[in-house]
C-alpha cells in the first residue's frame, strides 16, 4: 500500500495552491480528481475558437489569490478590465456614475445626490475594513445611504464585485473591502482564460515532485490514527498522513463522517447564477462595453476587450443573472430569455454577429460565503479528526470568490507545516 505525506482530493484552485506550498518544503504529495481534466470551475472550454470560462471570470489585483499567485511564481498575463460603465433601469441604457463626467451626466441623480454619490466612493476608499462593524451590507447601506437611487447603483456594484445577490445576508467587511480593492487597484481579465491558472499551477506542481492522478474517484477517506486511509472506486488503497478534501462540502460530508462538517454543510449557502457566453464577430454597439442591471440583477461585460480569448477581430462577452438564494426554484428557460433580451437591449441585431455560444443554466459561483449569520469560518482544520483539512470557497475567512479558494488552499498547507514542525 503506497503511504503519502498528503493526500489532496480535488484538483481546484484551492487544492493545486495547497499542493504547491506543501511540495515547496519537501512534502510527498498527491492530487486525486474524478474528472479527466484539472481546474474545477477554474475550467475553460474552447468552443470553435472562442475560449469560454465558466461564466466571465475576473482577478483582483489587490487580492489574496494574485498575491498568493506572485509567491508561487505563476505568471498572469492581462489587462485591467476597467472601462466605461452603463447601467439598465427600466429598461434603458444610461451611463453608470464611475467618475466626474459619468456622474454628471447621470439623469437618475439629483445634483445632492451627486454630492452624496460622491462622498461615497471616498468613504469607500478611505475607511477602515477591520473597523466595520459585523452587519449585512443591506443594514449598512441603510445606514450609511440617504438616497434610495444611491443605493439601488451602491447594490450593483456590490453584486458585481462579489457575484451575489443577497444583501441581507452578506457581510458588509468583507464586500467593503472587495469594493475598495476594486476602486484602488481593479480587476483583470486573464490572457487565454482561467485555464492558464490552472495549467501554471499544474506545472509548477509536477516540477516540485507531486503526483497528480485523473480520473480517480475517491469513495471514502477512513480515519485510522494516526493515519487516513483513502480508499476508491476501483478497490484501490493509499494510506496518508494527511488529507485535504478540496472538494465542495456535500462531496467532503460522502467522503468521511465528522460533525463538523456535517454542520459546515448544514450551515452553507451556495450561490449560483445563470451565464449567457457569447463569441460574436463584432459588438453591434462599441460604446456598450461593461453594464450593470440597477433594478435587476443582471451583468454583461464583453471580456475580449481586456484578454485574448478569441481570434483577432471577434469578441467574447458574457451575460451574468445572479440567482437570489433565498428563492432556490427558478426557471432556466426564463432566465436565458432575460439575458438575451438583454442582449437585445445593448447590442441589437447581435444574432447576426453570432458564431457560437454557451448557455450555463446554473453555476455555482461559491459554495459559501462570509455571512452575518454565520457560525465562524470553517477550517483549514476539521475538529475531532486529526490530519484532516478542508480547502475551497466555502473555507474561507472573509476572502471571496477565487480569492477565498486560494487563500484557503494556503491556509491548510501552512496548518500541516505548522503541526510538522510541531512533531519534529
């Protein structure tokens, strides 16, 4: 029976990252990944040419995953995504306040209003994240906001930033801070899509020594102290010292009973939304490049204009409806006729410029996120179980998005270093 320092299961952001940091400093580790191809939702797909990610995707420079990114040496290649932003509001095109002559130009602002939008966005710059106290972003805004305009375009910028739509419920540090990250330093669109990551990651991995083993589902993890046994599909064994499930938390509570993931699990709440992909052989409407739904959540955003993801001369864009989780039914069909109506409203005639498309009914955008209601983060270590982590979204520690996956994926190979060192 082969026997590993650490046995990572799911080959995500979070669980490639963990990898990295465990193999720099001599850990035996392998990847194990049902799938035939590394990345999870970090995927991208070429369809005839245009390189799809799963819904559009976007780096925050000022973030802990490209942060992380830098110290692992991988390369990013891209451009600020930053641009001319129009908002819709009943149904209408309308330029979004995102400086001086938008905001003056906006028809929806009072000249007080203005003022306020103004002050606003320096209060977002200047403030004090770790001061905030632990409230909803909802009871924030109602706060901090006078006007019920500011805060319709305060929310649609909220759910771009953290790709949710559930205000009362987020947790106002941690979507704050996205907010300021964004207005200081921006976001970026990635050269050749997120695959790049992941390939990056991969390689960096396999150079350092780790084993990484496609299609190989793993069907329990058994607790023998001091070590796991992992045991799949095939009937095959691998004992470790140490197991991280970087898998989503349904998929963590098959693999091994713990109470507190059970309770993870119980307290969790997924965030999906629907994604209309687009590669056009032109955007019918130039001066349309970035735009926020203000009384509906919904987001387009041609990406082509800031990374390579086609040929030369077409565009990718996407079109993003946020999914309430409050209100878990929803009609895919509906949603996918509100995007392309959409479409219609920015881009009219855009069929025409059609060559090919990907429409994802329902992604999971994270599998948890930093709420007012819960119960304390989630890991790197599972209590009870000793030598079992968890890394992904759902672990993390007010990061969000990829940034929280990263993050997480560090944090547990650090907690197994730590408890090494320990030991010796």
């Amino acid at each position: 029976m082969e026997k590993v320092d650490v046995a990572i299961v799911g080959s995500g952001l979070a669980g490639l990252t963990a990898a990295n940091y465990l193999a720099k400093e001599g850990k035996n580790v392998i990847i194990f990944e049902k799938a035939n191809r590394l990345g999870g939702r970090s995927m991208t797909h070429n369809v005839n040419g245009a390189l799809f990610n799963i819904g559009a995707h976007a780096l925050y420079k000022g973030g802990e995953a490209m942060t992380i990114f830098k110290e692992l040496g991988v390369e990013i290649s891209g451009k600020n995504a930053l641009i001319q932003t129009h908002g819709i509001w009943k149904n209408k095109v309308i330029p979004f306040a995102t400086g001086i002559g938008s905001l003056l130009s906006s028809p929806l602002f009072s000249w007080s209003e203005k003022f306020e939008f103004t002050q606003l966005i320096i209060q977002i710059w200047k403030m004090n994240i770790d001061k905030i106290m632990p409230v909803s972003i909802r009871d924030w805004a109602e706060k901090e906001i006078k006007s019920p305009m500011i805060r319709h375009h305060f929310y649609a910028l909220c759910r771009t930033a953290t790709y949710t739509h559930a205000p009362e419920l987020q947790q106002a540090r941690a979507v704050l801070r996205q907010l300021q990250r964004s207005l200081k330093t921006g976001v970026i669109y990635v050269d050749g899509g997120w695959e790049t990551i992941v390939s990056d990651l991969r390689k960096k991995a396999e150079n350092l020594g780790v084993k990484i083993r496609n299609h190989s589902r793993v069907e329990s993890v058994e607790n023998r102290h001091p070590l796991k046994t992992i045991h799949f599909a095939n009937g095959e064994t691998i004992d470790a010292e140490n197991v991280i499930l970087a898998v989503p938390p349904n998929e963590a509570c098959r693999l091994i009973e713990n109470s507190s993931l059970s309770l993870w699990k119980e307290q969790a709440v997924p965030i999906t939304a629907s994604a209309l992909d687009l590669c056009l052989t032109h955007l019918p409407n130039p001066d349309h490049q970035f735009v926020l739904g203000l009384d509906q959540p919904i987001f387009f955003t041609n990406e082509s204009r800031a990374a390579k993801v086609c040929k030369k001369g077409n565009v990718v864009v996407h079109v993003v409806r946020y999914h309430d989780p409050s209100c878990p039914d929803y009609d895919p069909h509906a949603n996918k006729e509100q995007m392309e109506e959409t479409m219609d409203l920015l881009h009219p005639g855009w069929r025409n410029a059609l060559l090919t498309q990907q429409f994802l009914p329902k992604i999971t955008v994270v599998y948890d996120f930093p709420r007012v209601d819960r119960l304390g983060p989630a890991g790197p270590e599972v209590p009870s179980t000793q030598g079992l982590y968890i890394a992904g979204d759902w672990a993390s520690h007010e990061e969000l998005l990829a940034d929280g996956a990263v993050a997480s994926g560090k944090r547990a190979a650090a907690k197994i270093l730590e408890k090494s060192k320990i030991l010796v």
